[in-house]
C-alpha cells in the first residue's frame, strides 16, 4: 500500500509527499525534489518586479479613467443645467407668444362676435319694422273692407267669436 496519497480534502499535501515540506510561498512544481527550485532567485524577482509594474500602471489607469470619468461627468452636469436653463427660456418665450397669439385670437373672435350680433340686431329692427307695415297695411286693409261690406265684416266677426269661445270652453 501507498502511503504517499493525498487523501486531504482541499488537494493539498499529506505529511510524506515530495511536496511536504515545502514552505508558504515556495513557488517550486510539486513534482520537483526540494533541491532543485522551479525559478531561479533573480528571475522571481523579475517576474515580481514586472507584477509590481503591472499592478501600479492598472492602479494609475484606473485612477486617470476615474478623473476623466468625473470630469466627463461634471461637463454633463454643466451642460444638462444649461439645456435646463434653455428650455425655461424656450418654454416661457413661447407662453408669452402663446399668450399675445390667444389675446390676438380673442380679440378677433370678440370683433367678429360684436359685428355678428350688430348685423343681427339690425335684422332684427328690420324685420320687426317689415312685420309693423304690414300690420299697419292689413289693419287699414281690413278696415276697408268693413268700410265697403259692413255685414259681411259683422259676420265674419260673429263667427270668430263663437269660435274662440268654445276653444274657451273645452279648455275650462
């Protein structure tokens, strides 16, 4: 039997493989003998180097994209005040128009309105003066003819008179 299996949960060494005693941070290939490293001293140092630079140059980029960033958006904010400030602008220039156009409208409906009613009023005169001719002409018209023909007129009043008495009647 063997007594060199990893049998610990998380992969890691047992006590007795090659890799054992190897230390925290020892960068050696677990298949290699403890005697022979897997970099050398000076290539770990370069290849730690080149991290460090690598970690500083994404620090730096991150550090001027979040400027560009706030200032991006600073010129956003600057710019959305001023699209505000031109709408009130526009939105209070076009009240005020709006505002002239309607009175202007007003005014001319008001005109045309008075007008209307003028020329109605005059029609009205008109034919309230047409209805009191021919009033006049029919009453001198009737009188003629009661002039002419008296019984013919006193019969026809008769008659006139009892008709409108029994409409008087069938109302009561």
């Amino acid at each position: 039997m063997d007594t060199n299996i990893d049998k610990s949960p998380k992969g890691g060494t047992s006590p007795g493989s090659p890799g054992a005693s190897r230390a925290p941070g020892d960068i050696r290939s677990p298949g290699l003998s403890p005697d022979k490293p897997a970099l050398t001293g000076s290539l770990q140092d370069k290849v730690g180097s080149a991290v460090d630079q690598a970690r500083a140059g994404i620090a730096d980029s991150a550090s001027s994209a979040s400027a560009d960033l706030a200032s991006d958006v600073e010129k956003m904010r600057a710019d959305m005040a001023s699209m505000k400030d031109t709408l009130a602008k526009f939105a209070s220039e076009a009240g005020g128009h709006l505002g002239k156009s309607a009175q202007t409208v007003g005014d001319a409906i008001a005109s045309q309105v008075s007008a209307t009613a003028s020329n109605m009023a005059h029609a009205g005169a008109d034919m309230a003066s047409a209805a009191k001719d021919q009033a006049k002409t029919f009453a001198s018209e009737l009188e003629g003819m009661a002039r002419r023909q008296p019984l013919a007129s006193l019969a026809v009043t008769l008659f006139v008179g009892i008709v409108i008495g029994m409409m008087g009647r069938s109302r009561s």
